[in-house]
C-alpha cells in the first residue's frame, strides 16, 4: 500500500541556517498529491504546502518544496531558519483512487531551532 | 481562524466508560474525517465521511463508531474506553474526496484513560 516516511525524527538547528525535512513516498498512482503540514503544540495541523506537477517548486511562508516523481521525494526546505519554526512537520499522500481522499502521514519531524 | 470545531479540548477517564467527542465544520465540506495522533505522534486516518455516507473505515476497534447527523458534524463515540485509546483524536474537513484537497483539521480532543 501506499507510505510516506520521514526518516528524521528530530532535526535541531541554529537559527539562521537552512532547513531541509526529508520527504520519500511510495504510491503505484501517478497523479498522487503531496503535502507538508505543520503542527504547533496545542493547535491544529495547518497546510503549509501542496505539490504542485512533477519537478516544480511550490513556496509558502518561506518554505519550499519541489515534487521529483523520479525519486518519488517532496523535501521542505527553508533558506533560513527562525525560532517560530519550531514545530512538528508531517509531509502526508494523498491519492484520490486508492485512499478516497484520506492523507496518507510520515511519521513527523520535529524542528527544533535554537538561538 | 479555526473553522472546524472540537469538543471538549481535553477528557479524562476510566477504563470501559463510555466517551464521546463532536466535530462541526462551518466551511460546507462535504468530506469529514477523524484521525488519531498517539503517543508517538503518528497521525492514522480512522474513519471518512462523505455526504453523511462512510467511505473510509480503516481498521480500527469496533468500539469505535463514528456518527454523522449531517454533512456538518461528525461525532466520534468510544464504546468502553482501552489505555491505549490514550490520544489525541483530530477531526478535519474538506471539500470533497479529490486528491489535491487539504484536510483543514481542527484543534483535536486529547483522551487519558487511566
């Protein structure tokens, strides 16, 4: 079946270097979508980003992410990391025909960033 | 601002009570799901609603049971509450079933069973 994994559990940074969630999937449907949420503690997931086509970059708040269909990646990278970014990110599949609209979850990175 | 509504924030209880949480979304969504966030901070889809219809069950405890009184809320009823029922339980809407559709999710309910 389909899957997401995030194979970093904890990324801790120093404020103001780049960031970069990994981000893998496997889906036998091609037109899945992928994308990037955000959770703070004690408030809900928010979207942050949402593949766009095959090897194009989507932006949002300073994040980016580009969908590589031929390494079935969707890494989140930001240039410079802020102390506000500290958070869990969830990147998460979505394929209308297998999952009925359900998002399929990676296992989460939390992003911790220190001064 | 949150659109999609959860009740209550937090609930504390035994094992084998009975609990039951409510989600309402005032965006006119016609999909609804519940997911759950444990421990580890896995998030599993549980249940779908479309048009009040299920079209999503993943195999859960069959003391979970979702119920839909129409396409705007979606409640979830825990029949005899487990330990490992112990959770965050997030509900969340969208427009649809179509792939390229975000969930918007709400604040969720965070369970302890003791």
């Amino acid at each position: 079946g389909d899957s997401v994994t995030q194979k970093e559990g904890l990324v801790t940074l120093t404020e103001g270097l780049p960031v970069m969630l990994n981000c893998t999937y496997q889906t036998i449907y091609s037109n899945a979508f992928l994308f990037w949420y955000v959770h703070y503690l004690n408030e809900s997931p928010r979207l942050l980003l949402k593949s766009s086509t095959d090897n194009k970059r989507t932006e949002h708040q300073g994040f980016h992410a580009t969908l590589h269909k031929s390494s079935s990646s969707f890494h989140l990278q930001k240039s410079s990391a802020q102390l506000s970014d500290s958070a869990l990110y969830y990147c998460a599949l979505s394929d209308r025909y297998y999952n009925q609209g359900k998002l399929i979850f990676g296992q989460g990175t939390k992003l911790s960033i220190k001064p | 601002e949150t659109a999609v509504f959860q009740t209550p924030n937090y609930h504390v209880t035994q094992v084998g009570n009975e609990v039951s949480f409510n989600c309402k979304q005032t965006l006119g969504h016609d999909t609804m799901y519940w997911y759950k966030q444990d421990s580890k901070k896995l998030l599993k889809i549980m249940f779908s609603y479309n048009n009040k219809q299920l079209i999503v069950n993943e195999t859960v405890p069959r003391r979970f049971s979702p119920q839909s009184s129409d396409k705007a809320h979606l409640n979830l009823r825990i029949k005899s509450v487990e330990p490992e029922d112990s959770a965050v339980y997030l509900c969340a809407s969208s427009s649809g079933t179509d792939n390229n559709q975000a969930p918007l999710f709400g604040e969720g309910t965070r369970l302890s069973v003791l």
